[in-house]
C-alpha cells in the first residue's frame, strides 16, 4: 500500500521539523511545506531528515497562489494530501497602542488566513477519498492571551473556532481536525524573547522546564493516527502545566 501523504506547513521550523520526522517515522510520506529555502537552510534540514521519507516544497502560506502551487505539484508527484498539519507561525510583539497594521495583517495572514486557505485546498479531496486528519497548531497564548501579543493571541484562538467548526462539518466523511496548543517550546520563536520575559514564564511552568518540540510532535502524530478517527474538534494543550483547565 502506499503510504499516506503528509504536509507540514512551517516544515523547517522548530516544531514543524520534528514533526515531520516523527510523521515520517510513523510511516507517512511527509511533504515540509515552507518559504523558499537558501542552500544552507536547505542542507542543513535534509541532514536533518536522513533516510526519512521527507521532501521540502518550497510554498508560502500568505500567498494563496502558492498554497494552490504548491498543492498541486505535491499531487502530481506524490498524491493527494491525506494529513494536513497548519503548523506555519509566526510572532510581531508589541503592545497594541504600539503595534503598526503591519504587524497585525502579517501575523493574521500567516497564522490564521493561512488555515483557511490550505483546508479549503485539501477537504474536499479528504471528504471524497473519505479520510483526513487536519492538525492546527495553535497556542497557550490563544487561551490565555499574552501581553504584546494582541496580534498572535486573536490568531491562536481564531484557529479554536475554525477547527471546531470545520470539525462539524467533515466528520461524518472520516476528516477529523483538532488543534494542539503548545506552550513554550524551545524553538527560534521562543529564542527571540526578551531574557527576562523568557525567565519569568518558565517560572510558572509545573513542569519546570521548557518543552521540546518532540512533545508536541508527539501530539500531532497521535491525532494523526488512522485509528484515531472518534478523536475531533478537540483542542490538545500540550504546555508543561501551564495552563491547565477543564
Ligand atoms: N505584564 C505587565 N506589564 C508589562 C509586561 C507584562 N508581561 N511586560 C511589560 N510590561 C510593562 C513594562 O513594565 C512597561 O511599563 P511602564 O510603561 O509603566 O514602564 C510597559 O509595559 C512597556 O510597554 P511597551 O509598550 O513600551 O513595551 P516594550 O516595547 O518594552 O515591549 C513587548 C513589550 C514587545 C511585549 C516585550 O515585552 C516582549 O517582547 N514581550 C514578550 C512577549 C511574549 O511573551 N511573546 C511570546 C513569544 S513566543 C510565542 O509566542 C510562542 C508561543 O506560542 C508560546
């Protein structure tokens, strides 16, 4: 058989990378979606992948053109896209009275216009073949807010409310969509924090350490099982603790 094809948006990043690579191990053919790479980045991921079943696709998740590119060159060399994991993100923090229009549309666009436009490439195909799983990576920060981060904070949590609805709307065709909402991860994003803010939230993590990107590469995997079918319109926090709620 086959094996099921995979795409990871934001493929090179922190947690999209490992994602693919534990996708990878579970058997998928794993394409890493995300914007064109220069020739080191590029060597340095594939050193990464080594006798995994990962291919890089250039594609950038603002542009719907190249969503729509993208998706189909993946088609006509591997085969629809049965796993969709929206894990693209990026950050523009500032307080709001000091935030531009900029840094709200950009953060907007990648994070949440993004979702929109690569679910509505790939559910229909999902519904027809009558199998899907769609992961959206969300958030703490979209259940709690963060401060300077009005931007990401409505991204985060706009992606709840369409994993929720889409939820409903394809699960009677074997697609299920959820989202995992990491906390601090020790990724380029999280390096980029000022020190002391950094300090402050590990502070008030139970788990007392920073997560890695293998515990919510883990997550994804598990939502992406073929048996986990009853498994839809949940949101998975996987944060060390820090925020825990019912
Ligand atoms: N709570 C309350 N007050 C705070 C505060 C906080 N957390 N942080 C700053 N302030 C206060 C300051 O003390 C200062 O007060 P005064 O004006 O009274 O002196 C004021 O707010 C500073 O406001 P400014 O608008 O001037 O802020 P700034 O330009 O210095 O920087 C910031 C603000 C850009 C938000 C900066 O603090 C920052 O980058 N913070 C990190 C935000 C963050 O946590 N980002 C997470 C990135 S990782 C991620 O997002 C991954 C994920 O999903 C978890």
């Amino acid at each position: 058989m086959s094996p099921r094809i995979a795409l990871v948006t934001g493929g090179t990043g922190g947690i999209g990378r490992e994602t693919c690579r534990q996708l990878a191990r579970a058997g998928l053919r794993v394409v890493a979606g995300d914007l064109p790479a220069d020739a080191a980045r590029l060597a340095d991921f594939q050193e990464t992948m080594v006798g995994l079943d990962v291919i890089f696709q250039p594609l950038d998740v603002a542009d719907p053109t190249s969503c729509a590119a993208a998706l189909a060159a993946i088609e006509r060399s591997h085969g629809p896209v049965d796993v969709l994991v929206n894990a693209a993100g990026i950050t523009r923090d500032a307080t709001l009275r000091k935030m531009s229009r900029e840094q709200w549309d950009d953060v907007l666009s990648v994070n949440l216009d993004s979702v929109f436009t690569l679910c509505k490439l790939v559910v229909d195909g999902m519904c027809e073949r009558g199998f899907g799983r769609i992961v959206n990576i969300s958030s703490v920060n979209g259940q709690t807010g963060q401060f300077g981060q009005t931007n990401y904070a409505a991204a985060k949590a706009g992606m709840h409310g369409f994993t929720m609805a889409l939820a409903r709307e394809v699960a009677r065709k074997g697609v299920t969509v959820n989202s995992v909402s990491p906390g601090y991860i020790r990724t380029a994003m999280t390096e980029a924090m000022p020190e002391d803010v950094k300090q402050q939230v590990l502070a008030m993590v139970p788990a007392g350490r920073i997560g890695e990107p293998a515990d919510i590469a883990r997550a994804v995997v598990f939502l992406c099982d073929g048996q986990a079918g009853y498994l839809t319109g949940v949101n998975l926090p996987v944060n060390g603790g820090l925020f825990i709620s019912f």
